[in-house]
C-alpha cells in the first residue's frame, strides 16, 4: 500500500488534536499543529500517526498565508500563526476543517470553508442558544433532546 499518495479530506486544528484523544484522526495537520502539540504523550501519539500515515503534513503556500493573514487583520481577528497556516491550507487544498476555536470558524465562515467543531458544548455556548421544555419551562443550558423532568421534547431557543 502506497501511503504517500492517499489523500485525506479533512485537516486537524490544534484545539482538536488536544481535546479528543479518544478519537480516530485521519487527515491533515501543519507543522504549527504539531510544534503546538507539547504534551509528550500526546506528542507521540500524533508521531505515531504521522509514521503509519493516519495523519500527513501539509505544505501551505505563502500565498494562501497572506490571503488569509490580511483577512484576518481586517477582521480583526486575534489568530496565531498556526491557525492561518490551517486555514490557509483548508482554503488551498479544498478541505474539511476541523476545528473547536471559535476564532478560526469565523474566517471559514467568511471563506465558505466547511469546518466542523468536535466539542459540542463549545458551539452551544457560543450561539447563546438555550434549550427550554415547552411542557414544564424548565431550562438546559446544552442540547438535551429529551426533558429529564416530564419527558417532553426539548425545544431549542435563543438565550
Ligand atoms: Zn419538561
């Protein structure tokens, strides 16, 4: 099996590598993903990953850089250089971004990037969203489909 010419569809930020361990990668990082990653154990698990080509490096383009370094700078967005090294790579090579930091799906967002954020609770909480039981009122600050209180149906409502 040749592995150098797989070619994945999805690129791995830092705050994903970091938060979901327990999670299968397959796809793309950048060398600022991996110089990010300090924690040892961590460290040689994306190695090990990096070795058996479950997870490959991507060459980003200064190009696609400064593209996405000026939008970030008329947005005024606050994001390391490893965040527009990712993004400019999503942009460049057509990939699903995956990404729990807030920051970096705002620029997809602008780019039309597909993105995909692994930690739910993160989103919800950033989209002020509450999700209230019709029948009782009684209040859930994350998803919850089912009422624990009377077994209604959870509707989702802004906070
Ligand atoms: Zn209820």
């Amino acid at each position: 099996m040749n592995e150098t010419t797989k070619k994945f569809t999805r690129i791995y930020d830092t705050s994903v590598i970091l938060h979901s361990l327990d999670i299968m990668f397959e796809g793309y990082i950048t060398k600022g993903v991996l110089n990010e990653v300090k924690d040892e154990i961590l460290r040689e698990v994306v190695r090990g990953s990096l070795r058996n080509g479950k997870l490959k490096i991507l060459e980003v383009s200064e190009d696609s850089k400064r593209k996405i370094a000026k939008i970030n700078n008329d947005f005024a967005n606050n994001l390391s250089q490893t965040d527009i090294e990712i993004l400019a790579a999503a942009y460049e090579h057509n990939l699903n971004l995956m990404t729990s930091d807030f920051a970096i799906q705002n620029i997809a967002k602008i780019l039309n990037i597909p993105y995909e954020g692994i930690v739910e609770s993160v989103n919800e909480k950033i989209n002020k969203f509450i999700y209230i039981c019709p029948a009782c009122e009684k209040i859930y600050k994350q998803y919850k489909k089912i009422c624990d209180a009377c077994g209604t149906e959870i509707i989702k409502k802004e906070a």
